[in-house]
C-alpha cells in the first residue's frame, strides 16, 4: 500500500516534513502553490483560442489525457483517466477536461475543477498541463490555461489556484500567478513481509 500526504510549509509542526522523513516517508521536491487573481487575469488569457483545443465530454476519451501523460511523464496514468472518467459521468459540473490537438493528435491535456456542488467557494483549481515534448513552444500550453481561466470567469470563479512545477511556475509567473506556500508530497511505502 502508499500512503500519501501533502505538506505545506506553513503546517505545524515546522519540522512536520523532517518529522515524516525521519519515520520513512519519501519527501519529494516541492510544488509552488500559485494563485491568479482573475480581476487581474492578463488579456492574452481572454482572448479567443485558435488553437485546436476541445473539451472531452465523452468518458471514453480520457484515453487521449492518458496517452499524453503516459508520453509525457513516462509512468501509467490508467488510474487517473479511470478516475476523471468516473467524474465526468458522476459530477460533470465539477470539472472540465480540455485537451489540444495537432492535426487530430492528442499533444497536451489539463483539466479544471470547479467547488463541489452546493459547496460555496471563489476558487477554481488548474491541474494537468503536460504537453509532448515535440510540441512545446508553439502555445499550447497557454492555449489550455486561456480556455480555463475563461470558463472560470464564466462561472464567476475569483481566483484560479495551481500546484505548479518549477518548469510551469516561470510560465505561469509570466501570467501574474503569485506563489503563496510551498508543498511537498511526502510518500510512504508499507513494505508486505514477502518484501521485507
């Protein structure tokens, strides 16, 4: 089994991630936590897209977002396509999933999760955003975070919130994310006896 937490750099105790470290959890490199003030959104996030980007409706083609993961990442990314298919179909109004296309190719995915319904919040969460190495530096990424950011104005979101990679935390910078906290994703392995 792996047991997963989440560690901000703002959790008491302040050695909390040490703390974890010490009693064998794997403490990766930290994500920046980002927001965007969508009042402040720069213009080239609402401008129209001419990018070939779709939003996936149909459960059966989370298989492009996890072809593009697997590419991208070089690990299985089954489970998650299971899972957001699973969203889509059981609480289609809390997310959206957006893929671009070149020339019918799946090159880059992201998706975007809105509050749960009847829960009241001003915050909308980016994640994804993995584009094939051969495509980048032709906008897709951008692409993606523009048709987003303008669904979440269209739902009066007030802030988009990320947990950005160092690669996409100098992107999204650019964009006028701030970054408000660190986290670090602490992992623990339980090792059965036949490992042990």
């Amino acid at each position: 089994d792996v047991y997963k937490r989440q560690v901000y750099d703002y959790d008491n105790p302040p050695d909390l991630k040490e703390r974890l470290a010490a009693h064998g959890f794997e403490v990766e490199e930290p994500d920046a936590i980002m927001v965007l003030d969508l009042d402040e959104a720069p213009e080239i996030l609402l401008r129209p897209v001419t990018h070939t980007v779709k939003r996936i409706t149909d459960p059966d083609k989370m298989r492009h977002v996890v072809e593009v993961e697997n590419h991208v990442w070089g690990e299985d990314f089954t489970d998650l396509g299971r899972n957001l298919a699973e969203t889509l179909v059981d609480d289609p109004e809390w997310m959206s999933v957006y893929v671009a296309y070149v020339e019918d190719k799946p090159v880059s995915a992201a998706w975007i999760f809105f509050p749960a319904p009847g829960m009241k919040s001003p915050f909308a969460s980016l994640w994804g955003g993995s584009t094939l190495p051969e495509y980048r530096g032709r906008g897709l990424y951008t692409a993606l975070l523009a048709v987003r950011a303008q669904e979440a104005v269209g739902r009066q979101a007030e802030f988009l919130t990320v947990d950005a990679s160092p690669m996409s935390r100098t992107i999204l910078e650019k964009f006028g994310f701030e970054k408000i906290a660190y986290a670090y994703e602490c992992t623990w392995k339980v090792r059965t006896r036949e490992q042990e």
